[in-house]
C-alpha cells in the first residue's frame, strides 16, 4: 500500500488510465490514511467514509483530491475554518472543484485552515491547530495548512488550497511542497468562501511542478459565474526543459535584504547558484514599492473582507444567536462566532472603511497598489521571471506568533507583492535548514504560468528535493 | 491612537458585541497595526490612480435572459428559523 502512496498523482492518473491501478484501491489507500488522521496533524475537517459509486472518468480519473474547507462543496461540510458556519452544507459546488470532478477526481476529503483563510500559521482555525508534518510543534503555516500538511504527509496526492496575500505559497514553503497562485482572474472564484475578492485566487498544491501543472490545467477558464474571471490564453503545458538557457531571472533587493533568516538565504543563494549553472542569467532589480505592498496589502484585505463577511448575520445560515431583537441576534451571533483574528480584521477593514479615513487609508492604499503592479511591470520588461524567498523564515513553533498580529503578518512580505499585481507565482521546495523546508518563489507576468512552471520544473529537477521523510 | 470610543464605533458598525476585554485589547492592537501600515502616509502619490481592479475586465455581462435560481425549500434548508417560507429573525424592536 505504502508504494501507491508513492506515485504521484500524474503516475497514478497513467496507471489508472492504462487500467494498471483500480481507483478504488488507491482512493481507499489515501481514504485511511487521511481518516486515521485525527489529532496528529488535524489537517482535515471532513474525510469521506467511502470510494465514489460512480467511477471516474476523464484526464485525472481516479486520482483523489483533498480541498480546503472555504470551497462550497454540495451537501459536504464547507465551514471556511469557522464556528460560524460549522457543519454548513452548501446546495452547490465551487466552480474550480466542479471541473476537477468533471476532469475526474474523486473529492478525498476538506482540509482544515485558517478561519476566513485569514492567517499564515493555521492557528487560527474553530476546529484547531495544524501541525508541520516535519516537526509536529511547528505550524505548517496558513492560510491552507490542512491542505500543504496533508500533501506533505502523503495523506493526499494533491489538494486545493486559496492564496489571498500567500496562503498556499507561504504553507507549501514551510511543508516543502510545490504550491502555486495563478493570475489574478484564471480560475472562477464561484463557490469560494470568500474573504478579499480582488485578491482571492484557488491553486494547487502538490508533491512536484507536473502534478501542479496538470491540476491547474484543468481548472483555469471563464466562469459566466464570475464576472472577474478570464478566458485562459491558450492553454498550461506540462513542462519539460532541461536547462533555463536564455533564462533572464531578476532579485528584487526589497524582497531579499534585512527579515530573511540566514538559512533561507543561504538556500535561496544556492539556488541562484545553480539557476546560473543551468544557464539562466541572474541580476538584482528594484521594486520601489515592495516595502509598502504588506502595508497596503493590509488595509485593502480586511476592507474587503469586512464587507464580505457582512453577511454572517444569522439570519439564512450558519451559527444564529438569539436575541431580543435584530440587532442583539447581528452582534451576538458575529461576536460568539467569529475568531479573534477574523474580528480584528474586521474591525480593521471597517476602521479604514469609515467615513473620514477612507481616503487616507483604503483609498491610499489602493494607489500603493497600482505603483506595486507598475513596479512589477517595469521589471518584466528587462527579466522574464523575479525571484525570492517564499517566506522570510522556516516553519515557526505552534503559539510563538498568536499574540504579536504585527509578527504573523510579516511572515507574508514576500508573497504579498504578487497578489496585489494579480500576478502569477509559485513555491517549491530548495533545501532544508534545520530540517525544516525551505521555499523557493518564482514570479512572471500575468498569463504566463506555462513559463513560470517551466523554470521550476528544471530547477526542481536539479535541485532533487526529498520530501519522502515527511510522508512516513 | 484608535481610543476606546473609535473601538466601539467601529464595532458597532461591524455589528460586532465586543466584550469589555475584547474592547481593551483591540484598542492596543490595532493601534499598533495601524501605526505600522500608516507608513504609507509618507509616500507621493498625487495623481496615482487607484486600483481596484488588478486585471482589468470591462462590461462583463451576461444575456439579460431569465433563467430557475434555487429553489425556495433549498434556498431555506440551511436556515436558522424556516418561517412561512421565508428566513424568520427576531423584530428590530422599537428603535
């Protein structure tokens, strides 16, 4: 059993295509591992209790998914990590699960996260901490830490995560995983939860570059469902390359100076080392704005997410308190059941929101955001893809951030920058320091995702990341 | 320099019952958030215009044909108080 758990997911979706694997067998392999589960790494909120009746068909038939909670799973629990919607079973499903099921897989299970995908740890879900599968007192970072936990413990050959301002790149960093954000716009938000809808975007995260490249494929395209989704231009390649010849890699200095660890950087200079090697071209370059991106980012999220989660009031789902009258129930239900972080960044957004201080700060904020994206824009004219740590530092312990908001939100300065452009990015595994993963980011323009998965796959290849030791 | 009173401003236009302690900690931690992100105070931004949009779509609009929405018995199955086919919630009260 513990080989099937070994194949990933395209080596499974081959074998069960040429009928050399059941997709039963290897959904019920995945099922008891993710089911016995439980207390150790609490990755997952919901486990099915039996193989799909129909079997699969299509590109991914047979391969198991596991999805983070936040999307809408029809008459599945789907609770964004939240009392406030705990045991809620939506009437439909997310557009992004709807095609992978289309495509053929088989939905494993719903993965635990950070209440309202607010946070970079996953310590601030209702139904508790996820733990690193690396070193159980670490956290696996967030927002999607059930979803990066469960891939790197090999309890999932895949799942979905969202990334909001890094919630699967930070994660899939610290679990050393491959963890991907497409562009802003590629992949239908409909059915997400949602939390900062100019900045929410649904990815995947996997154990290589070619399983991400070949879940993402079948999940980008227009949905009339939602109004800010594109038509994906042309469409995602299974990369293949054995070199970054003609590669121009750019290092944005604000993203890799003063707040990086020493063994991430140490990490990231290695594998700078070996992008050279490969023939890739290496320089510096400036992101004037970058300093600014987690302050802007930081008052546009929770502003909108103050207005998005206006509509946990008790009154059509979820958790209701009563009361003597409309207002009580509003204040009592929101107060009993969101989370404290979920509530300071309410109260945040709404502050920045008011009359009298938007202009100066959600209105500012918003023009920080154009100058990040233009800075971005600038750089792509002379480099084909930026570069940087993941995450500032390796998997931190369990409680060392809850009580400093202002630490756990730095965790972020890297990935940030990416969502407000709306650009593509993606993390994988470079090393190790102190036995604990390390992140690499690539970063390209908007669109270009098959290149992006390109450059990553030579490297992920010469780099020959392990990640077996957390799959025992 | 988010004060007690501006806390429950905010909360109240959250739809927030903040507890007393909860009204005490927000003040001290969003104080030093805010401090934080003001930063961007310091930056020249005349003339910049704001995003909103980070990928820009224009008119994106669907054929005004009418078309079935959820049906009332599932629109209401998740509701707290199911009343006369509709959501039942306590009165505003005399305010």
């Amino acid at each position: 059993m513990s080989e099937l758990i070994e194949l990933t997911a395209a080596q499974a979706a081959e074998r069960i295509g040429d009928g050399g694997l059941s997709a039963a067998e290897l959904f019920e392999a995945y099922r008891v591992r993710a089911a016995a589960d439980g207390d150790d790494l609490n990755a997952f909120t919901w486990v099915a209790d039996a193989p799909p009746e129909q079997t699969p068909s299509g590109p991914l038939a047979g391969v198991p998914l596991a999805v983070k909670d936040l999307f809408c799973t029809e008459g599945v629990p789907s609770q964004s990590g939240s009392k406030i919607l705990e045991g809620y079973k939506p009437p439909y499903t997310a557009t992004a699960v709807a095609k992978l099921v289309e495509a053929g897989t088989t939905l494993l299970g719903k993965t635990n996260q950070d209440e309202f995908a607010m946070g970079s740890s996953n310590e601030n879900s209702a139904f508790g901490p996820v733990r690193n599968p690396w070193d159980r007192e670490r956290v696996p970072g967030g927002s999607s830490g059930g979803s990066a936990a469960a891939v790197a413990a090999g309890l999932a050959p895949w799942a979905l995560g969202t990334d909001t301002g890094g919630s699967i790149r930070q994660p899939a960093a610290l679990c050393g995983i491959v963890g991907l954000k497409p562009t802003y716009g590629a992949i239908s938000r409909y059915g997400m939860i949602a939390f900062a809808s100019s900045l929410d975007q649904a990815g995947p995260f996997t154990r290589d570059v070619t399983d991400a490249a070949l879940l993402l494929r079948h999940m980008v395209g227009q949905d009339e469902r939602d109004s800010t989704s594109l038509a994906y231009p042309g469409e995602i390649e299974l990369p293949q390359g054995v070199d970054l010849r003609g590669v121009k890699l750019g290092v944005p200095e604000e993203l890799t100076g003063e707040g990086i660890e020493s063994g991430v950087r140490e990490a990231f200079n290695a594998t700078l080392a070996l992008a050279e090697q490969l023939g890739a071209s290496v320089e510096t370059c400036r992101l004037p704005h970058a300093p600014h991106a987690l302050n802007a980012y930081y008052l546009i999220a929770p502003a909108e997410a103050s207005a998005n989660l206006a509509r946990f009031d008790g009154v059509r789902y979820g958790l209701r308190v009563d009361a003597d009258d409309l207002l009580g129930m509003y204040t009592q239900t929101r107060e009993a059941g969101f989370g404290a972080e979920v509530k300071r960044r309410i109260m945040l957004g709404t502050y920045a929101l008011s009359s009298g201080y938007y202009d100066a700060y959600y209105g500012r904020a918003q023009q920080v955001r154009t100058k990040v994206a233009d800075d971005f824009r600038a750089a792509f004219e002379r480099f084909d893809l930026l570069v940087t740590p993941t995450s500032p530092s390796v998997a931190f312990r369990l409680g060392e951030k809850v009580d400093d908001p202002l630490a756990m939100y730095l965790s972020d300065v890297c990935t940030v920058p990416m969502s407000l452009a709306g650009i593509p990015a993606i993390s994988i595994p470079n090393g190790l320091s102190d036995g604990l993963p390390v992140g690499f980011q690539l970063c390209g323009p908007a669109f270009s995702e098959s290149r992006l998965l390109a450059a990553a796959y030579v490297l992920e290849q010469a780099l020959g990341f392990d990640g077996s030791a957390a799959r025992r | 320099m988010i004060d007690r009173a501006q806390v429950l401003h905010v909360a109240k236009l959250a739809r927030l019952a903040l507890s007393d302690d909860e009204v005490e900690r927000m003040s001290r931690e969003l104080s030093a958030v805010l401090d934080h992100i003001e930063k961007i105070s310091e930056l020249q931004l005349d003339g910049v215009a704001p995003t909103s949009h980070v990928i820009d779509v224009v008119n994106a609009l669907r054929p005004d044909e009418p078309r079935p929405s959820l049906p009332r018995d599932v629109a209401l199955a998740s509701a707290p108080e199911p009343l006369e086919q509709g959501f039942g919630v306590p009165s505003p009260g005399a305010s």
